[in-house]
C-alpha cells in the first residue's frame, strides 16, 4: 500500500512545515493513528487560503463532520470537521481538522476558497448541525427542512434504535421473533417532538428551496423586466437518472438559475454504516453506486486495509483480481453512461440496448464469480471472498480481447462522429480547467476539463503502479468531451485487464483465514480509488472497537454535481437533462 | 389453435358448441376476454428509485425482453400507466411524491414492491429516513424478493400479476363499483413524515412521550443495554 502522508513528519519533536508557518494557530494531532494538523477555529479561513495559494494544493477531496460524544462528563465532547486536500498535479494528502463544541458548532465556511466544499458542508449541516458561517446556501440538503434533528450526531436515535451497536443481542428473545414497527405506537418508522400537532402543519422545505433558487437568479432578474418561469425536472423523471430533481428557473427557453434537490434516497448509509460491524459494511458498499459494486467494495477494503496494515496486505493473485474485477466494472459502467447519455440526447434505448447487451456478459462473469449480477460483495479485509471460478479466466480473456474491444469501436464508429451527437454535445456545459478542481469535479468530469488526474496515476494504490496505461483527457470541457473521455477509459481499461490477465499468478486469495469478525485499531485512515465515476473516498475512524466510529463516503457523483448550476446557466432547458447525462450521476451515491 | 385445446380454455362458459361450429364459434364469459385484453397489456411507469431499477432496465432489455409480455410499453407518465413498479427504497422524503403519483394513476391500477426495501425496508429499514415497505401508504398487489430481484424473478413476479388480473372479475372489482375511490391522502414532510391518516395516533403519541431525544420504538422491556 502506498504512503499518503507527505506531511507527516517523523514524531519527532521539530515543528512541522504548517507548524511553522502558523505558530500557534496549527498544532499537530497527537493522537495515535491520525494524521494532518488541528487548526484554530478562528485561523481556520486564513490557514485554508494560504494552504491553496502558497502550498498550492488545490483539490478539496472530502470535508466530512465527526462526532466525538461520550455521556460521561469529562469524556471527550466536539464535533470535528475533517478536511482533506491533494493538489492536482498528484501526490499524497494533506489533512486539517477543526474541533468545535457540540452544542456550539460554529466553523468558517470555505465555499468561496473552494466551491466545492458547497455540498459537503450542507451534508455536515444536515446530519451534524454544524454551521458553517459564510456559507451562501446553508439548507439542509438530503433531508427536509423542519426535519427534527441532526441524525447522525452520536446522541440523536432514530425512531427503529434497538441497541448502539451490531450485531444485536436481542434479535430473537425467548426465540420469538419481533418486528421493531410492533413497538412503534404509529408502526411506522417515526417520531416526533413532544407535543407536536400534525393538524394544519405546512411544509417549510420546498419555500426555502425557490427563495434560494430566486436569490441567485438575482441579478438575472433585475437587468431584463421579463416574467420567469420556474419549472421543476424530477424526482419522478425519465431523465433524471432516479429520483433527482431539479428546480429550474427560465428566461425563456435560457436558464438563469438552477438547484438540485437530492435526498430522494438518503438510505441513511453512513448511519447505518456506524451501527454495523467492518465486515457488514462490505455488502452496504454495493448498494452506494450500485452500477460498479466492485469499485465501492475496493475503496471500503483499501480503506480498511490502511488502517489495520501489515497484518491484511493481500496477497499476490487477490491483488489482480481486484484490478481485474475493478476495471470490468469501469467499462460495464461506462457503457451504461454512454447508453443513456445517448438516451438523454434523443437517441430512445437503441444505443442504450446494444450497451446493455455487452454490459450484461460482463455482469454474467460477476455472476460467476461472485454469486450475483449488481450486488457482489465480493472483497474482503486482506483479499477478495473466494477464488475465481474454473474456466472463468478464458471467459473473461476472450471478451476483452475480442468482443468487447469489437463492440466498442462499433459504438464509437456509429455515434462518436454522428452529426446529432456532436451539435448537442459539443460547446454545451464547458467547464474549464480551473473550475473543474475548484468544484472539486472527479474522474471524467475533471479528465474531459484537461485536467489529467487520475487517482491510479496520482497517488497509486493496489498494484496500478504496474500497468502501463495513459490517463485519459480532453481539451474542451463539454458534454462531447465527457461522452468521447468514456470511450478512452473503457480502451484504457480494456488494456489494463489485458496485462492484468497476462501476469496473473495462481496462489492464494485471502490473507489469512477469512474472518467474521476484524479488529481494527484506533485511528483514521481515508482510502480513495479512481471509480467509474470519479474519485471515491472512505473516511473511516476506528475507536479499536468492533464498529466504526465514523464511516463516510466521499461520493463522487454527489461532489460532481456541485457544479451542475455553473454548466447549465445561461444554457437551453433541453441542455439539463443532457449536462446531467454528462456527469454520469447514480442516486444511490448521490444520496447515500 | 387446435379444436381439443379450443373448447375447454376458451370455452368456459357452460355451453356445448356443437362439433361443427367449433373451428369458428368459441363461447365465453366477458370476463375472460376482458382479462386477457388487459394482462397482455400492463403498461408499466417508467419510475426507478434505486438498484432495482436498474435490474428493471436490463428486463426491459434485449436479453430478458419484457415485449414478450406486452409489457414493453414503459409510460413515463402515471396518467398512461397501469402498473407501478416500486423498484427501490422508498425514502420519507420520496413517499408523497410515491402517493401522488399512484393517486394520478387511473384505474386499473397495479403496485408491485420490487425488492426487500419496497416490500419491507430491506437492508435499510432502521434508516431514519426509510419508509419500511410502501405497503404503509400504498396497496401492493405483487412482492418480489431479492436484492435486487434478477430479471427472471421480476418476470416471474410479473407473471404472478397476470394471474391476479386473470381471477378479476368485472362485476366485482372496486373501479366499476358505484362508489368513488378515494384518493390516498398526501403524507407530508414535518419534523418526521406525516401521514394525515395518523393524525390522531401522532398527537396521542406525541403528547405522551417523556424525554424528547428517546427513540419512540424504545420497548418496555428494556433489553437494549446502554453503550
């Protein structure tokens, strides 16, 4: 496993590089198993904006809340909000964190350093109630507002809490099995504040919603005296990729300004997640983005493997086998995005069958090998869960070296250079270069801005060091660029796996024996891989316990989609549907 | 067909065509034809929630072929549309949007709970925001296990459906009754999901709850342990 830490400094006692040139507002973390620096509340601004200008990393990866909670008195009591940043041109991670009480959890906001940090901060205002000052659009964004509470603080319980953590004791007393709901007086999944009265109740969330759309549709409004048009896209639409919705304010047929709604599926991952033991996670990872199980399951494992080290190294043919497994799921998802960009472009479910027909041979070797089509579960702490079956290699051999490079230049023959494609796609939703890293923007979206970044170059985990392959990018930034930058990554992947089969060695597949239970040591770790959609990070925090302190999901396509609003403004309406198309966005990811 | 398989399918109905008649005469009852018109025509909407949509998708597709139903016609508007298939979670924040769209459905209308979320909160049902099965709001006609179902149990399920529409009768079903069909009332989004049905039983329970942060499923007999 690669080291990801250039800033840490041996634990020595000289003063870090940050420490230095912040005296007094930064101070190590001392604790065990973490890393990065904790910065003063009040510097917090001051230190961001010299880390981007001066040390020049420049990609805000994941700011994520974690809650410090014990009932005891003298226990530990803050919130901390985690911070954590690359610089685009590749290398290791630096890490800052502020703590801030829990009953007052104020932090600056850095949306105006890095836009990017414009969801992920409503994320940490909607499930940890911190407050971000500054922050231009602080509503609750995957929940509701007026929902009661902020979930996954460690103190708030939800309406079916049976025990803090799995497995549960309880689950079969007297050898009678219960349904939680029998105990819920309504028997359903609620709760409510003392004394509330449903009678007469109004809905605060969707006012606060087209206040905000209006306000940054502003200085639209005031140039040109014209009447507007709020049209809402979603949660039920064909285009909307699931339940997605966008509320789209027009001028005509030109968009002046746009909010995404999400949360339609806020399946409460990280919570649950927090309940449950390392290994229960595995399966949960699958239903993130459910289009390329395989990747969520290698970010979780990498992530896991971290933090417990040496000891879950997998072996040799385990490590292959991820690759492999991984760079299936790369082209089954890309052909999937493609299929349905095409959808979205007017082109109804005929390219989308025909990528749908290759996807499903892929989907038959995950069958074969892991037991199911979309769910496979199939990594473990340390390796993968069992070996590949016989006869499965020659499979896997022939459709990468003959049908599916076969398929896909037909694809690419028969819709790259079609004359729709191209004058819907090209100069539509250009971002550029600096935009896409100041958004945060992952994975194609960045590659197609001519940004090469690519997690397996820049900062490389697994074995990708070993394979030769090019990081694909494209110069202009459109939805042409995103559509073309797909069809590079499958070639790529496809070349991967060609060399990835040639060398791939018999031995075993698990490193040790595989066990129900893991023990993890206390500490942080943050694990990320170059999924199908961009970078996918895992914040796990381990108390040494056999649950997670924290487990966070960096989502690529919920971070993709903080720069929606910036590619559709002053578009047609009919481009959203395709700008979204572009980002290639699953709602289980989305949401979480 | 061939005259032996004729008579008895078709010809139900209590009558005895006579031998001569029976290449060009068939007798049978309104229901028969009505239901064959109509389990040969289920119009799906096209409404994903989350991974079973997908695997709906690939059934639609060329390798499962939903067409061999006459299932293929996907309608994205619920005014077009016979059968909602609830393919994924149903969050709280997504169920008034559920209702109102089975609300806008015409009649005959179907509801199949794809999956163990749709049909009881799956893995995710002790999510705050999960509604554990949508059969709390809406009436479901068909379960189909699995997470996510595979095509071929989709289409199994879809069969299942076939065979309820075949027992239907049209001088029973509720939509050719006298009375209205009222509308399911909208739940709405409070400090938790309302549902305005509840009302009385949320008022009572919120009047007599003690500590404000304790869970409302907290049972009597307190086996959970503190942390």
């Amino acid at each position: 496993m690669s080291e990801q830490t250039p800033v840490k400094e041996a634990p020595a006692n000289p003063p870090t590089e940050l420490e230095k040139r912040f005296p007094g507002a930064v101070k190590r973390d001392e604790r065990a198993g973490y890393e990065g620096h904790i910065v003063e509340v009040a510097k917090l601004h001051e230190v961001a904006a010299a880390i981007r200008d001066e040390m020049g990393y420049d990609f805000l990866s994941s700011v994520t809340a974690v809650d410090y909670y014990s009932e005891a008195p003298e226990g530990e009591n803050f919130i901390e909000v985690v911070y954590h940043l690359y610089k685009s041109t590749g290398g290791g991670a630096l890490v800052y964190r502020v703590q801030v009480p829990r009953d007052d959890a104020v932090v600056p906001s850095l949306v105006d350093l890095y836009p990017g940090a414009d969801f992920q901060e409503r994320e940490a205002w909607d499930l940890y109630g911190v407050k971000f000052e500054g922050h231009p659009d602080l509503r609750r964004i995957l929940l509701w507002e007026g929902f009661a509470g902020h979930p996954m603080r460690k103190d708030w319980k939800e309406p079916y809490f049976e025990e803090d953590v799995k497995p549960f004791k309880n689950r079969w007393p007297e050898g009678q099995v219960y349904r939680i709901e029998d105990r819920n007086p309504v028997g359903k999944n609620v709760s409510y504040p003392q004394g509330f009265d449903p009678e007469g109740f109004q809905e605060t969330d969707d006012p606060r919603m087209y206040e905000s759309l209006e306000r940054s549709s502003q200085d639209f409004v005031e140039r040109i005296d014209t009447e507007q048009v709020v049209v809402n896209l979603g949660p039920q639409h064909p285009s909307t990729h699931g339940v997605f919705r966008m509320a789209v304010r027009m001028h005509g047929e030109t968009i002046v300004g746009l909010k995404p709604v999400m949360g339609y599926l806020h399946r409460n991952h990280e919570q649950i997640g927090e309940r449950n033991t390392w290994t229960m996670n595995m399966p949960f990872t699958d239903r993130l983005d459910y289009l390329s199980s395989m990747s969520n399951n290698f970010g979780y494992a990498l992530a896991v493997e971290k933090l417990i080290g040496e000891k879950a190294a997998p072996p040799e043919r385990a490590e292959y086998i991820r690759v492999i497994m991984a760079e299936l799921t790369r082209i089954s998802n890309h052909l999937w995005a493609i299929g349905f960009l095409l959808n979205d472009l007017g082109a109804f479910f005929t390219p989308a069958l025909y990528a749908i027909e290759e996807r499903e041979l892929i989907l038959d070797i995950f069958e074969a090998t892991a037991g199911s089509r979309m769910m496979c579960n199939y990594f473990r702490f340390g390796g993968v869960a069992r070996d590949l079956p016989e006869g499965i290699l020659p499979k896997i051999k022939d459709l990468v070296t003959d049908r599916l490079p076969r398929k896909v230049e037909e694809l690419d023959l028969y819709l790259s250079a079609n004359e729709l494609v191209r004058s819907r796609g090209e100069g539509v939703g250009v971002i550029t270069p600096e935009e896409a890293i100041a958004f945060s923007a992952a994975g194609p979206v960045l590659r197609a801005s001519g940004v090469p970044y690519d997690v397996r170059r820049a900062d490389p985990y697994s074995i990708y060091d070993r394979f030769k392959f090019d990081v694909t990018v494209r110069q202009h930034g459109d939805v042409y660029d995103r559509y073309m930058i797909r069809i590079d990554e499958i070639y790529q992947s496809l070349s991967i796996l060609r060399q990835a089969l040639k060398d791939i060695p018999e031995g075993e597949i698990m490193n040790g024996k595989n066990p129900y239970q893991v023990r993890v040591p206390a500490g942080e770790s943050y694990g990320r891989v170059e999924g199908p959609k961009g970078e996918l990070g895992f914040y796990i925090v381990s108390t040494g316990k056999a649950n997670p302190h924290r487990y966070h999901v960096r989502a690529p396509s919920f971070i993709n989609l903080t720069i929606l609003e910036k590619m559709c403004v002053g578009q047609k309406i009919a481009d959203v549907v395709v700008n979204l198309g572009s980002i290639d966005i699953v709602l289980g990811e989305v949401d979480r | 067909m061939t005259e032996k398989t004729v008579t008895p399918t078709v010809n139900s109905a209590g009558y005895d065509v006579p031998p001569e008649l029976r290449q060009s005469v068939a007798i049978t009852t309104l229901d028969k034809i009505w239901n064959m018109g109509r389990r040969y025509s289920v119009w799906p909407m096209m409404f994903g929630l989350a991974c079973c949509a997908i695997e709906m998708i690939c059934t639609a597709a060329s390798r499962y072929d939903l067409a061999r139903f006459g299932m293929e016609v996907m309608r994205p508007s619920p005014r077009q549309s016979d059968l909602m298939i609830v393919s994924g979670t149903v969050t709280k924040k997504m169920i008034p949007q559920i209702v109102r769209l089975y609300n806008q459905m015409p009649e005959p209308k179907y509801v199949m709970a794809m999956g163990a979320c749709a049909s009881g909160g799956g893995p995710f049902k002790e999510g705050y925001n999960v509604v554990s099965g949508v059969d709390q709001y809406i009436p479901v006609d068909v379960y189909v296990p699995g997470c996510p179902p595979t095509p071929q149990a989709l289409l199994h399920g879809l069969m299942k459906l076939q065979e309820k529409i075949d027992r239907e009768s049209i001088t029973k079903v509720r939509w050719y009754q006298k009375d209205e069909i009222p509308a399911i009332p909208v739940p709405i989004l409070g400090p938790d999901i309302i549902d305005p049905r509840d009302n009385a039983a949320i008022r009572e329970m919120a009047s007599r709850k003690a500590a404000p942060a304790a869970p409302a499923a907290q049972p009597e007999t307190a086996e959970a342990p503190a942390a």
